[in-house]
C-alpha cells in the first residue's frame, strides 16, 4: 500500500436510497481499491454513480446490479446537492470520474500487478491497453474479449462496456474468475479509448510506484 491509509479503519460508505456509495477521499478510496484488488476471497465490484443511474435506479431499472457493487460518486450538482442532503454528518470528500480514478489507481499499486481489460470493440481495446501500457509500464495488461474464457489470476479487471447489456454480458463472462476486483467504467473511458487517448490528469496526492 502506497500511503498510510488503511481503509480498513476507515468507514466505507453510506446508503443513499439503497445504494452503497463511498464516502471517503481520493487517498482513502485508492488504498481500499488496493485493499480489494489484492483480496483471495470473491470479486468486488467498483463502479461510478452519477445522476442517470441514480434516477434509473429510483425507476426500477439496473437497481439490483447497483446493489451489489460499491459507488463512487462521479460528479454533477445534482448528485452532489443529494449526497448533502443525506450525508450530512460526514459529507462525501470526492468525487470521482472513471478515467482518473483508474488511471491514478495504476500508478497507486506499488507493486506489479496483472490487470484485464475487457471491451466489446477490438480498436477501442487495444487503445486502451496501449494507453494503460503507457502510463504504467510496470504492470501487464491482458486484452480480454467479451467472449474470451479466463484463465490465471488477475488482480484488477477494468470493464469498459457502451451499454447495460454488454455490461451484464461481461459480468457473466467474470463469473467464477480468479479476480480481486473489477471495476466497472461504463463508457467514462470514451478518452481514453481512442486511437490517440487524451491524457489524464492523476490525483496529483498519489506518490508514484516504488520499487526500492
């Protein structure tokens, strides 16, 4: 672990309408994403909770998927103006976008970690991977299809998915993998998965990777 945060001393999150939704900072988010990552026991999910899945989730639709997953929240005023309102003893610290929040986690694990990719384009995955190739050269990144049977440990999975049915295809696809956590980035890669990614700015906190 890269900082002095334990997240296991550190409350989680809260419940906004049924949902688990973190509360914490960028440091104590990217130490329990660590936490999760290098975890024997079954898969966590990560994933990113902002105002069309929260309104969704009110209408019924995704509900029982959001459930199981914990959110970080990924902006916008009225998501933060609804976090106020039910957080206010311990206010969310951060908010999150999928891009930053995985490129700064890449560049918190201290130690080579082997990390899957998965999208449902063949030119959008593989510029994700060189892009993540790129910005953290220490780790191996495996190019995953859809379709593709896993094998071996990967200690990070990233899920970059245009809508909900690829998403719960994938998820199906992860079921009884050897994986410590995925992380699901909906289409917030978009950026990054272009042929020439754009860069992203990461948590300037974060110290980077050392290996002495």
């Amino acid at each position: 672990m890269s900082t002095d945060v334990k997240s296991s001393n550190l409350p989680v999150s809260r419940k906004l309408l049924g949902l688990q939704v973190a509360i914490f900072g960028w440091n104590a988010a990217l130490a329990h994403a660590e936490e999760l990552a290098l975890s024997k026991s079954q898969p966590a999910t990560i994933a990113f909770a902002d105002k069309g899945k929260i309104a969704a989730s009110l209408l019924g639709f995704g509900r029982r998927d959001l459930t199981k997953r914990l959110l970080l929240p990924s902006g916008g005023a009225f998501l933060r103006l609804l976090l106020k309102l039910v957080c206010r003893k311990q206010p969310i610290e951060a908010m999150f976008s999928p891009a930053r929040f995985i490129s700064s986690l890449l560049t918190y694990f201290a130690e080579p970690r082997r990390i899957g990719v998965i999208c449902n384009d063949e030119s959008r995955l593989k510029a994700l991977c060189v892009h993540f190739s790129r910005h953290a050269p220490w780790h191996e990144f495996v190019a995953i299809a859809p379709d593709a049977n896993l094998s071996g440990r990967l200690d990070l999975v990233i899920v970059y998915a245009a809508d909900k049915a690829a998403t719960r295809r994938i998820e199906q696809r992860l079921e009884g993998a050897d994986i410590g956590l995925v992380i699901m980035a909906g289409r917030g890669l978009s950026m990054l998965a272009r042929p020439n990614p754009a860069s992203v700015r990461t948590q300037p906190a974060i110290p980077g990777p050392s290996f002495a």
